[in-house]
C-alpha cells in the first residue's frame, strides 16, 4: 500500500462514462472479515454519509481473458457491508457506541501493459464517534491507494481493497474519539465544507501573489522567496507556458516543473505535467476548478495520487493513448486533481 502523502501527479487514464459499459457487466465487491475478534470495542452501530462523486460503482475492473470491462456494484450496500464487519469482529466486550464514516473515495481501477496489469483501489475517508451528548467526534481519516501489480490483478486487488477498509474500521473500533471539537449530524453531512474553511486557501479573500513549490505550500498560502517578474502565455489563452525572475537586473526562465501552483495578477493557475504548463483556476461553489488534459497512459509508480483517475461521475479507465482535456477540481486533502467532466 501507498500513502499518499506527498502528492506529485501524472495522471492515468481517460475517463469514460459507465453508460458505455453494458450494465450486466458487474463484478460483485464484499468486505472481507479478519479471524480473529477485537477483544475491546466501544461501537456496536456504524453509519455511512456515501459523499463520493459516484456513487453507482465501485469503479471498473476487468474480466476474463478478453479483459472484458465491468463495473464494480456491491450486492450488498456499502452500508450494511461496514455493519456486517463490525458485527463479525465484536467480541463479548463491546459497548453500545455508534461511529459514522463519511466516504469520500473507495474505487477500483486496472490498467493492462504489454506484460502486467496494474491494479488500483482508492480509499478516502473520516470516522467520528458519537458523544453521550448526540455530537461527533473525529476519530481518524485514511488518504490511500493500493498499487498492485501480477498477471491477473481483480482477486488480488479487491482482496487487499477489501483488508484495507476492514483493518481501518478494526483499528478505530477499539479507541475513544478526543472529543476538542464536537459536530452535529449535519455537520458531518457538511464535513467538506467545514475542512475547506480550515485552509487558508478556502478561507481568505485574496489569495498571496508568488510561487508555491507544493499542495501543502499551496493550502497555507505560503509562497517561496521568489518573485514572478513576469508571465508568458500561450496565444490568448489563460494557460502560462514560462515563468520568469530577475536576478541581478536580468530575467531568468523559472522552471515550471519545481511548481505545484502560483498566484500570478490575483489569479491561481495550476501545473499541468502532461501539458507542462499552468492552466487558470476559477474559485467556484467553494472549490477551484480547472481544464487541462488528462493523460490516458502510465508507467509503472507513476501512481502516487489516485484521486488523479478516481472520483469523475460515472467513470474510471480506458486503454486509449491519446489526451483529452476534462474539468477538473481540486481536492483539498492532498492537492490531488479530481476529473469532473470531458470537456469537448
């Protein structure tokens, strides 16, 4: 398993409708239940807020020796699945507590290359617990992708999928929230919305002119020491393809792949690699949106982000080798670039 914890994005694949996919193309996803029973767990409900952007599918794996796409759809709700786990792994010591997920990413991707298949399952998620007061409390949150690699991944994928989301209940159940900070129920159907406002990014009027070399740079509005002397722009477009400072009375090209963003005339722009350049972000419903290509190919580690390819309604993969531009959002966890819609 990968953490994602310094994002550094190459995306992966083309997004594509679920509708192109026959709808009696599905492969069925369980979660799977450990051995052994907790021997001290404090929650004995679980409830689910499902916030993914999709939430039809699972995402898409493929099957068969053709490799065959289907959508992945749970018989079983997502909801009674995460019920069914904690019920399996309570022992005899368990109290009468409820925790709430609120589930941000949990999908499955594959890419097939001349000798392998890569297999991919995103998950992203908060849990709180619930107070004697009827308040919430945080309890823990997961930002992580499985990267697995063999000739034949879907039962591997799925299996080791499966693992992370049971060790992440398993592992919460059997500890008290520190309750600094208390939510209502709405609240946590808002939790996005309450994060945002934490970041200086989400939060502040006007945004600090200046190079930010990463997300986290970026979220805080801390820009590095140096100064954009100016800004050369692709024909009239809003897409910057060189950035240049002074040094010693004289201009010097910056380059663009040591930048995760910049403010450049009250504007936020945010670089591209596929297009090596920085494309403008327009604040919007208070999230920053964007257009740029999505690169529909990948090389083995290029996944350190999954939200790159996971998250865009209706859609994961497809094997096509060209790029086409999507608008896109940026996640405000870990700086990842969230495919929304192809823009034609």
């Amino acid at each position: 398993m990968k953490k994602i914890l310094n994002p550094t994005l190459i995306l992966l694949g083309i997004m594509f409708s679920v509708s192109m996919y026959s709808q009696k193309r599905t492969e069925d996803f369980s979660i799977s239940f450990p051995d052994k029973k907790l021997d001290k767990s404090y929650y004995k409900a679980i409830k689910l807020i499902d916030a993914r952007i999709d939430s039809t599918s699972l995402g898409i794996v493929q099957k068969g020796a053709f490799n065959t796409k289907a959508r992945v759809v749970p018989t079983t709700n997502l909801n009674d699945q995460f019920q069914n786990l904690l019920n399996n792994i309570n022992g005899e010591n368990t109290d009468d507590g409820t925790i709430v997920m609120y589930l941000k990413q949990l999908y499955f991707a594959e890419i097939t290359g001349a000798f392998s298949e890569h297999g991919y399952c995103y998950f992203q998620a908060y849990l709180f617990a619930k107070n004697e007061d009827g308040t919430y409390s945080y309890l823990d949150k997961i930002d992580s992708v499985i990267d697995h690699s063999s000739m034949d991944v879907t039962k591997a994928t799925m299996k080791k999928g499966s693992e992370m989301v049971s060790d992440f209940i398993s592992r919460n159940v059997s500890k008290k929230a520190i309750q600094t900070d208390r939510y209502t129920f709405n609240d946590l159907k808002n939790f996005d919305e309450i994060e945002k406002q934490k970041l200086s990014l989400y939060n502040s009027p006007e945004l600090k002119e200046g190079i930010y070399p990463d997300y986290n740079s970026f979220k805080n509005l801390q820009p590095s020491e140096k100064t954009i002397s100016s800004a050369k722009f692709y024909g009239k477009t809003n897409k910057i393809i060189k950035l240049y400072e002074t040094i010693e009375g004289k201009e010097k090209e910056i380059k663009k792949n040591d930048v995760f963003a910049i403010v450049y005339n009250g504007s936020p722009y945010i670089y591209l690699p596929v297009e090596n350049a920085l494309v403008k972000a327009e604040k919007r419903d208070g999230d920053f949106y964007f257009t740029g290509k999505i690169k529909s190919t990948a090389k083995t580690g290029d996944v350190v982000l999954a939200s790159a390819f996971f998250g865009i309604i209706g859609g994961l993969l497809a094997s096509q080798s060209t790029s086409v531009p999507f608008e896109q959002k940026l996640d405000y966890i870990n700086g990842g670039f969230i495919p929304i819609k192809e823009v034609k």
